[in-house]
C-alpha cells in the first residue's frame, strides 16, 4: 500500500510545535521529512525537560518527551545557515523538494539569503510555507511570538476558567497545534495548485490569525449580538445543560444537546416534572433559565455513581462520560481500540522503544505509516547528503570540520 504524500519531500526549518505539529503530520502521511537542525543545539525543545526518554542505565538522555511529540516520520539533518556554505547546501537540497516550511522571525530568511522572494525564480514548484507569531504584515509583525501570547490575544484565555477566577489557558499548546494544523491543509491546496497548475506559492501563517479564527461559535456570539463573551467555566454559552456534575462518587460530565435528549436524561434521573418545566422545556429556555436549573441538578446528579449515569445515559442516546485524569486516557478501552498509543524503536531508549501518540487519521486504503521515530540531533546528515547531493565522505568529512554541518 502506498501512503498518500508518498514521494513528496519537505526541507523542514521548523523548531517548537506549530512547525513540527505541521510537518508531522505530513511525514505520517507518507511525506519524507528533512529537518534541519543547528549544528550542537538542534531543536529547542530537545532541552524542554523533564521528562526525557531514559536509557539502560536509568538516566535521561538528551531526547525530551516535549520533542518526542511532535517530531516522528522525520530525518534530522544539522546544518548551520548562517555560513555562506551552509545557505548553498539548503539551496541544493532544496531543489530536490516539494516544500519548505520555516518558522524564523520575519526577515530572518531574507538575511540567509532563502526567502521565498529569493528561492521563488530558481524553484517556481515550490511550496512555501511561513510560520510566525504575527504573520509577515501588520504591527505586530517583527515581534516574537509564543502560544501564551496568541492565547492572550486571541481572546480564547478570556473565556476560559471560571467566570470568578482570572484569565487561564488552554492546558496543551493548542494555538500553536492549530496554527500546524492550518499550515498542513494549507501546504496540501497549494499542492493540489500546484498539481494543476505548476506553480508553486507562498503561505504565510500566524500564531494569532488562527487562534482568532478557532474562537469559531464563541466568536460569532459576539460578532452577532455585539455582547463580549464572559468565562463560564465547564458550562456552554448556547446550551444547557452542558457542564462537569457531581455524582455519588466523583463527577461527570453532562453534554444535553437538544431537547430530547434533555427529556430522556430527566426520566432517567426519576425527574420527568423538569422537562415540562416552563422555565427548561426548550433549550432556549434552559439557556436563559441556566443559573435556575444547575442550582437543582447537583442534588439530582449525586443520586447515582459515575458508573451509573455513564452507562444508563449511554444506552438512551444521551452524551456523558467521566472525567478521565491522562493515566486513565491512555488505559480508556475505546482510545486503546483505536490505537491512540503506539510504541517505536529508538537507539537511545534503555526499554528499545518510545511510546507515542497515535494519528487519529483513519484511511481505509491509506493508513498512516509510522516510520521513524523521533530522530537524534543529525542522526540522517551523512545519509542524506549522499542520497540528494551524492557528497562524497571526504566532502562531509571537511563540512563537519568547518562547523557547516
């Protein structure tokens, strides 16, 4: 079986998660994966630690689980671009790929000499991707950016916590991860142009125009009604009853997502009364009456164990689930079916492998390919050279000696 981007190959310049996210991402759709690492530095995130993977003997090796995430399907080359010798090999190597994807600070590129205003008339195929905190234009364009801060601004950390507490963040890099996610859909219409066309484009991605783009319903609530969104907790600003609930032995969760399902939850917990409620019987209702209904359901929902409620509302149609803690995601039996956690060799692991999260891609003719595992710091630099540039070992041999690669 072939994977779909079999035969399509990326020089990688990303570090951190969104980049990675993206080219991940492409490398388990069958891409080959060519990421580019300062010489003796590498990837920030390889130092993001602890955790890192362990070796025979106990101790952490120089591989973070932070790295480990976001990294898999590719090969590691180190190369050092601010040289002159460095900048002509990127150029070689180049011309023997699909896309590039970059994520330096605006202008960086240009100083290197590998723009795309540089690359565009040597390679007019090329996709080329730019990842920033900002994006190329605007006021805020020379900044550095962070997740936190696209967080921040972007608005999500305003509706997020509970409405007495201060602003919180989203608990994984999820602007970030987004902002990969955008970048791959990207990259795969320009290549799809491309197809048609033959010609290649340039894409410019920022940290904060996809953040303000996934504020999505949260968003079009204030676009629509002119009224600023506030921070409701586990609750749902459009339906009700939506939120985290006691019950006999912990909590859980309770997502009623239209009237009969509200009904059918109210017969089960032995209150029927509430769905003819004139306050509850829509859903419309239900949202202008929230504050009167969560004063009742508490006592309603510590009638029955999590148990209980999971598996009886399971069997009406009605969503509700625990809460699951990380440990129990991993052990849940629908995410183990799926195959969410996978495991690969790696030279450095004490164990022989590295546990992983898997692709939730499911192809019925395609599957996901695992690979490689996260790569070790230039671990593919000798390889690759010869594979694209053919360069002989003396030639490697005086780019290592000069700090090149």
């Amino acid at each position: 079986m072939t994977a779909p981007l079999e035969g399509l190959r990326v020089f990688d310049l990303t570090r951190i998660l969104a980049g990675p996210t993206c080219t991940q991402l492409l490398g388990d759709l069958g891409a080959d994966i060519i990421k580019v690492e300062r010489p003796n530095a590498g990837d920030d995130t390889r130092k993001w630690g602890p955790p890192y993977v362990r070796d025979a003997a106990g101790r952490d090796t120089t591989e973070s689980a932070y790295y480990l995430s976001s990294n898999r399907n590719k090969r590691s080359i180190t190369l050092d671009i601010s040289k002159p010798e460095g900048q002509a090999l990127a150029r070689r190597l180049i011309a023997h790929c699909d896309v590039m994807i970059e994520n330096f600070k605006v202008g960086d590129m240009a100083r290197y000499g590998l723009s795309y205003a540089d690359l565009k008339e040597e390679f007019p195929g090329l996709v080329y991707c730019s990842i920033t905190g900002f994006g190329q234009t605007g006021p805020y364009a020379p900044r550095a950016g962070y997740d936190l801060l696209a967080q921040g601004l972007g608005g999500i950390m305003s509706v997020t916590g509970e409405p007495d507490r201060p602003p919180m963040k989203v608990g994984v890099g999820i602007a970030d991860v987004m902002c990969g996610m955008y970048a791959t859909v990207a990259i795969l219409a320009a290549l799809h142009h491309r197809e048609r066309t033959g010609q290649g484009q340039y894409i410019d991605l920022a940290l904060l125009d996809s953040q303000v783009a996934w504020l999505v319903n949260v968003g079009l609530n204030y676009l629509t009604s002119g009224e600023v969104p506030q921070r409701v907790g586990n609750e749902h600003p459009n339906i009700v009853p939506y939120n985290v609930m006691p019950c006999a032995d912990g909590y859980v969760i309770l997502a009623v997502g239209n009237d009969s399902q509200f009904a059918k939850f109210c017969d089960f917990a032995g209150r029927p009364d509430l769905a003819e409620d004139p306050r509850f019987a829509t859903n419309e209702l239900r949202v202008r009456n929230r504050k009167a209904l969560y004063d009742l359901l508490p006592e309603i929902t510590r009638a029955k164990t999590q148990a209980e409620w999971v598996d009886g509302l399971a069997k009406l149609g009605v969503p509700c689930s625990p809460v699951n803690t990380v440990d129990q995601v991993f052990a849940d039996p629908q995410v183990r079916s799926r195959g969410m956690q996978i495991s690969l060799p790696h030279p450095l692991a004490g164990k022989g492998s590295v546990d992983l999260i898997g692709n939730p891609i499911k192809f019925s003719e395609t599957p996901v390919d695992y690979r490689r595992p996260p790569p070790t710091l230039g671990q593919h630099t000798d390889e690759v050279l010869r594979e694209l540039l053919d360069l002989p070992d003396t030639e490697l041999a005086d780019l290592r000696e000069r700090g090149v690669i």
